[in-house]
C-alpha cells in the first residue's frame, strides 16, 4: 500500500509515495492538482519493466541510489571506515503546515537524515537536508561525500538554461537541449563564484521569459556547490531525469563522530508554466516573505567612492565629493577601499582594521559628521575576511592565514585568506568591524571577497591539512549574523571582486549584492537581466559610473547610464566634483525619480520579454496588482531591421487602460535620428498617450528608431 504525503502552495505540488517503511518517491513536483487527481498518480504510476532492467518497476526516492534503481549521480554517498557504504533506510513521514519531513535511519551504518520539504505561498520549494551519526563513542567516524537533492523531471523537459561568466560579465546565458549524461556545473573556488549558475534550468523546447513550462534549481550556498541535471537512457524510475544539487563536498571534509550533525545548505526548486518571468515572480516573493525591515524600508540611493576616487582618499576631496552627492538627492555615501593601516594599493595593510592615523589623523568622525550633517548615512568598505602579507595582522598571526602546514597559499590580489573558523581569528575580525561599527554608528558595510579560495585547507595543529570550505563558509554566516545582531539597523552588501558572491545562501545574511564591478551601462544591460532571474531588483546594486566606463573603457552618454541604473538599488559611482552643471541638473531629476519609481521597482514583478530582434532589450518592473508598470527598453546594437517595430510590453492587464509616459529624467537619448512615432512627442512632453493593456501587450508599441546604446524608460500608470 502507498501512502501518499501532499503539500501545496502558489499553484505548485509535492506530492510523496511511501511504500511500507522504504524512503519515499517524489510522485510529483509541479503544477497543482486537485485530491482525486493525485489519487489518480498511483493508478498510473506502475510503469513498464523494459529488457535488461531490474525485475519490478521502481521509482526515484528523496534519496536515490544505486540500491533503488537509480544509477545516476546519487542523493547520499557516505561510509564508516571504507563499510556500511550502501544503506537501506528505514523512514516515517510526515506533515506539518506546508512541510513536508521525511525522517529516515540506517542501522546498519547508524546514520540518520532529516529532509524537510518546505513548499511555501509562492510555489518555492526548500528543501533542508541534515545527517547524523548515531553510532557508538567508539565507533570510527561517519564520513559524508554527498547529501544532495535531486527531483525527477518529465520528459517534455527537454531544453537547459544555465548562466557562467567571469569577473566584469557575470550571469551569461548558455542554451543546450538535454541529453544523456550528466551536465553538472561544479563550483570549487571556496566562494560562489563569477561563472555560477544562479539557476539550473530545465524546461520544455523553446521555453523564454514569458512561455514553457520550466523546473529550476538553486543551491542556496556560497562555499563550493554543484547544480546537476542527469538524463540515463532508462530513465529515473518513471521519471525522465533528473534536477538538483547540493554543497560540493572535498575527500574527507564531512566526517562525524558520534551524535555530530551535518547541516547541508538548503536546495531551492521552483517550477513554473509561465516560464523564466515565472519562476522570478515566485522567488521574488519567496525571497520578499523572508525580508526583515532593512530591505522593505525604501532603499537609499547610493554614492560610492571606489571609481570616484579608488586609493586616493583626502578628506577635503571627500568633503566636497560629499557635498556634491548631497545636492544631487544621494541618500548614503559608501567610503571604499584605503582608508585604514597601510593600504594606499592594494599590495598591503589588508587586514588592519584600524583608521589610518598617516590619511585621516583625525580619524573618521570629520567626514563621519559632515556626511551625517548632510542628512545621508555613511557606509564604509571591509574585506574581513582577507589579509595582506605585508599587514600588522598577517605578522602577528601568521597562523591565522588559510592554507596547508607547508606554507600558504599562491597569493590573488596580493593576499590570503583568513581561517574563519580559527576561534581567536574569528573573534578578533568580530570585535574589530564590530568596534568602528559602534564608534562611527556605520549604517552599512559594503563587504567584499576579493580572491577564490586555492588550497583551502586547514591546519588542524597536529601537521594534517583538513579541507576547510565548508566551515570557512558556516563561520562567515555565523560572523555576519552575529554582527547584525549586536547592530540591528546595520545593513550589509555582499560583494566579492563585483559579483563573485551572488546567491540565496549569503543573501540570508546581507541585504544586497554588489552585481558587477563592470559598471559600462551597456553590459549592465545584460548582467542585471540575467542576476534579476533569481536577485529581486531591490537587493541589486546598480550604479551610474563615469562616462568612460573604467573597466572597458568605452564612452556612454549619461542618458543610458541614468536608465539602466533605475533597474535596482541605484547609486552613483563617480567623481561628481567633476561634474558639469548640467549633468548635476540632470542626476537631481534623475535622483527624483529613482525615488518616485522604487516603491514600484522594490515591490512589483519583473517582466522580460522574449524580443525576437535581441538587439532590442526590453524588461520592466509591473505592480502586482498591474495599476502600475515601467520599462526600459534598450537598444544594445544595431537592430535587424531599419526600425524596431512595434514591441509588445509584458506582464500588463489586457483590462486595463494605461497611460504611456516616456520619462525623460530617466535619460533621453541625445539625438532621434529620425522622425519619431506619432504618439512619442505627447508622451515625452505632454499628458501622454492613454492605450488599453490588451494592445500594448499584444500588438505593442510602436518605438522611435534608436541607435545603439540609446534607451528609453517608459512610465505606465492605470487610469
Ligand atoms: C573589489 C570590489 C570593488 C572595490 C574594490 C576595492 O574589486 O568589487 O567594487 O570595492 O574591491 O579594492
């Protein structure tokens, strides 16, 4: 007999089959179905038994392995001293609100997993996994190489989406069908990564932003992980494939003595058949539900020094630098890297979190103060968790630095790491931050993370190099959370050479991500697109920069710069002091509207659309209740044809009548080449356009011939 365990939420399904006291199946993981239809799942569930396979159908289990059919990648790989490799669990399930716990012990090798399904309003599943030994005292350790999730997929999932990238072009697409084989991307840098897929994405052919059915997954963890999808030509169980992943574990990391607990980083999945724009829409709700007060407030607009002033920190520049963004609307100005030890580059002082007495012999407080008189909050630059060589820290501690007992690691950036998990390393980089959070009341920490981890073992005192990723990571969540604790209103932005460090694990313990240090508008265009996939527009850190942009070099007029940078947590990233006085005219109106526009751009549902010309970027931020929307729309190069067409704008209600502003203070593009659409000029100048929702999301919207890197932002309102 089955017994069947469902739980439901935001349209989407779980349903579990348990036979006897074995590991339960995942009968479904989808789109919700009402009760006799779920009953109907073990009607059908028994499928054919082919040639050459096992003798009785089979179907995969939380935990698949090899004993139950699947002989894929497996869910759990563990042993006690080279024994006890292959164990049969005995589980209860059971339900609790909207979750799902499936309890489950292996005698033989005294171990038990806890796995909690947690399906929440907005069809997020959240899968948390642990593993205990409960063996003897005397018994040898548990030694744990994997404890992943991994889900069926059916098989009109046949296409894959995942995102890779580097330092300056993070979250990249890349497109493949699924087929046999396993497509697994592996991060081991001891950080999430440049090149991390946000999410796995599997999905029915052709699916875009606005259609397909799809499946996704996400590791919600920022030490090393792996997101898989494995396709075996006889299937799993009645499945096709299957989607998951996991915290990617090294050789002998996770070994438990009697009563010890592994906790795995939770695997977020998402299903949706309203394709990419749908599984935003639930993880944005998903991560919205979970957001304390520091991210629901509106979020400050930003100065921040680095491409201001990079190493060159002079208070009397500052104070002006300050006085400027202050003028503009800028609401928190963000003191960068160099103002503490000996760090004039970045070759040393790294590590010594104390003000540099030889640049600010006064320390802080006079730039502190002026920034406060000014009405902004002041945010000041750590690495806390890096070191110089050449630093106070790294002389006095040299057995602070990560790495093997035959000597540190290859330098990046000209430094190394901290062993976190170290207590009195851990306790000194705690009270250190801790102290001038407290002595300048700072209102937020842009935390940075500026190498990957090599050699990331620690030495565990008696000459044996341990691998160390696993607890590097836990005590840096530890560190953060603690330090958010004794400052409640301190806020935190996750940052890591740009955005090195983007995921839902370090975003439980900061309030933005740092997107890209790439800030050429015209690339943006792209990263914040795809980083908005999985990252709410609200935790996104996007800032106008200079108008040649430092990390390509290329020009780009300040109308495209002030757009894009409306598509997040806005800010500027530029020696205003330079400015002329027309472009501080036109970052005071800009500054305006960014604070017109976040509460829709902070709490609506982002929209893309699935534009067939991609020079044309089109995407925007609709009310949930669809009385509100804006776009921008970007040509990133030359288009296909002579002029654009008509471009459908997505996410509005077909009932509705909309009126249609262009707003110029987002940026206009400098010169239309040639003669705009009839109903531009009224919608740049005058009360604008009023268009009902059913023609600006079907047939669309006829647009103004652009050049490239020229944008427009549209401003539509219910009337
Ligand atoms: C990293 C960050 C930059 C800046 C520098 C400072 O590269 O991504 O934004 O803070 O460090 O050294």
């Amino acid at each position: 007999m089955t017994v069947t365990t469902t739980v439901r939420g935001g349209g989407a399904l779980l349903v579990l089959g348990q036979d006897g006291e074995g590991l339960p199946s995942v009968l479904r993981w989808g789109a919700d179905l009402p009760d006799e239809a779920v009953a109907d799942l073990l009607l059908l569930r028994e499928g054919p038994v082919p040639h050459n396979a096992l003798d009785d159908p089979w179907d995969l289990t939380v935990l698949p392995t090899a004993g139950e059919g699947w002989l894929g990648t497996p869910g759990i790989a563990l042993h006690r001293a080279g024994g006890s490799a292959a164990p049969r669990w005995r589980a209860t399930v059971s339900v609790e609100g909207s979750c799902i716990e499936v309890r489950a012990a292996a005698d033989a090798c005294a171990a038990e997993v806890v796995l909690r399904h947690h399906l929440d309003e907005h069809g997020v599943l959240r899968v948390s996994s642990s593993i205990t030994s409960t063996a003897a005292a005397d018994e040898p350790p548990l030694e744990v190489s994997a404890l992943r999730t991994l889900v069926p997929l059916p098989t009109r999932a046949d296409e894959l989406l995942d995102l890779s990238g580097r330092w300056m072009r993070e979250r990249a697409p890349q497109r493949h069908p699924l087929t046999d084989g396993t497509f697994a991307r592996q991060g081991r840098r001891g950080r999430t990564g440049h090149d991390a897929t946000l999410l796995l994405v599997a999905g029915t052919s052709g699916f875009g932003f606005r259609h397909g059915e799809v499946w996704a997954a996400h590791v919600a963890w920022s030490g090393n992980h792996e997101h898989l999808v494995e396709r075996l030509p006889e299937r799993a169980g009645t499945a096709a494939a299957v989607l998951g992943g996991g915290e990617l574990l090294a050789a002998g990391e996770v070994r438990l003595a009697a009563g010890e607990t592994h906790h795995a980083p939770d695997v977020v999945l998402v299903w949706s058949d309203e394709g990419l724009d749908g599984l935003t829409r639930r993880l944005t709700g998903h991560q919205r539900s979970r957001a304390d007060e520091r991210t629901r407030r509106p979020r400050p607009l930003v100065l921040n020094t680095w491409e201001a002033v990079y190493f060159d920190t002079d208070l009397e520049h500052l104070t002006r630098l300050a006085d400027t963004a202050a003028s503009i609307g800028v609401e928190r100005f963000v003191l960068d890297d160099g103002w503490f030890g000996s760090r004039r580059d970045d070759t040393r002082g790294l590590g010594d979190w104390v003000v540099s007495a030889e640049v600010w012999p006064d320390g802080l407080g006079p730039l502190v103060d002026h920034v406060r008189s000014l009405g902004m909050e002041f945010g000041l630059w750590f690495e806390p968790e890096m070191v110089n060589l050449d630093s106070d820290l790294a002389r006095a501690h040299p057995n602070w630095i990560l790495g093997p007992a035959a000597g540190p690691p290859r330098p990046a950036r000209h430094q190394h790491v901290l062993d976190l998990a170290a207590p009195d390393a851990y306790d000194h980089v705690l009270e250190a931050v801790s102290r001038l959070v407290g002595e300048y009341e700072i209102d937020f920490i842009k935390w940075d993370h500026n190498r990957d981890l090599h050699d990331a073992v620690r030495s565990d005192g008696r000459g044996e190099d341990r691998p160390a990723v696993g607890e590097q990571t836990r005590a840096l969540y530890r560190l953060l959370d603690e330090l958010r604790s004794r400052h409640p209103h301190l806020e935190v932005e996750s940052c890591s050479s740009g955005g090195g460090r983007v995921d839902l694990g370090i975003l439980e313990h900061t309030d933005r991500v740092w997107t890209s240090d790439c800030n050429d508008a015209l690339e943006r265009v792209a990263i914040q697109r795809w980083t908005g996939l999985l990252v709410p527009p609200e935790l996104m850190g996007t800032h106008i920069g200079p108008p040649r942009a430092h990390t390509t070099h290329r020009e780009l007029d300040l109308s495209l710069r002030m757009l894009v940078a409306l598509g997040g947590h806005a800010g500027l990233e530029w020696d205003l002091t330079q400015c002329s006085v027309d472009e501080l005219e036109a970052l005071r109106r800009w500054s305006a509207l960014y604070r017109e526009l976040r509460p829709l751009v902070h709490h609506g549902d982002v929209v893309r659309s699935d534009h067939p010309d991609p020079s044309l970027v089109v995407g925007g931020v609709v009310a949930s209740d669809r009385s509100e929307a804006v776009f921008s729309i970007v040509q990133v190069t030359t288009g296909r044809g002579v002029s654009p067409g008509p471009v459908p704008l997505p996410g509005l209600d077909p009932a509705r009548r909309y009126r249609v502003r262009v707003r110029p203070e987002a940026g206009l593009p400098a010169t239309l080449q040639t003669r705009p659409p009839g109903w531009f000029e009224r919608a740049v100048e005058g009360s604008g356009v009023v268009v009902s929702g059913a023609v600006l999301g079907s047939s669309g919207l006829p647009l103004p011939v652009l050049a490239p890197a020229q944008g427009l932002l549209l401003h539509l309102v219910g009337v």
